[in-house]
C-alpha cells in the first residue's frame, strides 16, 4: 500500500468504512482524513425529512470535505510525502446529490461541485467495503447513533447502486471491493489482517473483488 499517495476506503451507512480507515492509517502510519459526518446540524433533520433538507445536508458536506482537501493541499503536508487515507471518495457529494436532489437543485450542486473540486486529486485506489442491506441495518442498529435508525433499506440499497454505477462509468478507476458480510474486521483480528494482506496485492484498473 506504501506504492500509493491516496488511498480512500468507501462503503455504505455502516459498513465499517471509518473503522478500517483508522486501522489502515495506523497500520501504514499514513495522514488519515475523515468525514467529520457528526458536526453536520442538518444531517438529522435529513434523516427525519430528506425532501426539505437534503439540499442544505449536502452543501454543508461539499463546502467541509473542500476545506479539508484544500489544506491538505495548500498546507505544509504534500502528497509526495507519504501515504494519505480518506475515508470518503472525493465526489462523494456528487454522488449522494444524485439521489437526493432533484431538477435545479441538483443543477446548482453540480455548479458548485464542479467550482469547487476542479484542482483537487483523485483517489489512486478506492477500498469499497461491500455489505448487503439487511447486514447494514444490524450495523446501524449495533452503534446505535439514533438519528440514523430511521434510515429506509431503500435509501441504503439506492446508495449501493449509485456506487457501483459509478465504478461502471468510470473503468480508468481502481477499486478493490471487499465482499464483507461475513466479515467482523474491528472485533476480529484475523478478518483484519487478511484484509490487509489481500490490499498490498496489485490491482488491475476497474472492480477488483475481494473473498476473504
């Protein structure tokens, strides 16, 4: 994994995406960058009423995932110098917007996104942890954040296939999916480490899938 400058590590509400994120940067002794989800005000609200505040929930992501990815270039830490680990795609508010948002709502937020995000970089190696729906409604129940226990198996499934499709449209990607159903990386030291071992293989352009 040292061969990379970026990696990110993605998956749906509760696959554990932070969790192996942290893992990872400690293992690797790379620059970790989070999504800082909880000091978002709207995202409850969201939860509770998508249609009224999905547009202010994704705007808040935009402008605070770009001030992080703006100091990490700007600042005295550069790529060149190691290993960085998101565990957020870059475009992710992109993606989510196409959910979401619907007519010029969702035209503004392209604007916006394409204002904003135009001299950033790309992820060289997209970790995505792959976990069927019913598997991340007893995730999200287990952590028990209680603003998230309304989310819809609907939404959770809508969100799995904006990813993939993204995987599809964009082949020049490189993506490693983990197929982690029955995968207990954070309790399980083992499910961890062949996890680890299976990311320092070479991957192909395009969806690489994991069977551990």
């Amino acid at each position: 994994m040292n061969n990379y400058q970026l990696i990110t590590v993605e998956g749906n509400t509760g696959a554990g995406k932070t969790s192996l994120a942290r893992m990872l940067s400690e293992e690797f002794e790379a620059r970790l960058i989070l999504e800082e989800f909880v000091d978002n005000p709207f995202l409850p609200k969201f939860y509770a009423e998508p249609e009224r505040y999905a547009f202010t929930t994704e705007v808040f992501f935009l402008l605070d995932r770009h001030k992080q990815l703006k100091e990490l270039m700007n600042g005295s830490y550069q790529l060149k110098e190691g290993l960085t680990i998101t565990d957020y795609v870059l475009n992710k508010t992109l993606l989510y917007a196409e959910v979401n948002l619907k007519g010029d709502e969702y035209l503004l937020f392209k604007r916006l996104f394409q204002s904003l995000y135009a001299d950033l970089p790309s992820s060289e190696l997209i970790v995505y942890i792959h976990s069927s729906v019913p598997r991340l409604i007893q995730n999200i129940r287990k952590r028990g954040r209680g603003f998230e226990q309304v989310v819809r198996p609907e939404y959770l499934q809508q969100v799995e296939d904006l990813y993939f499709n993204y995987f599809e449209k964009n082949p020049n990607l490189t993506v490693a999916v983990i197929e982690a159903d029955d995968l207990d990386f954070v309790g399980n030291k083992s499910h961890y480490e062949a996890i680890r071992e299976a990311l320092k293989g070479d991957f192909k352009k395009g969806v690489n899938r994991i069977h551990i």
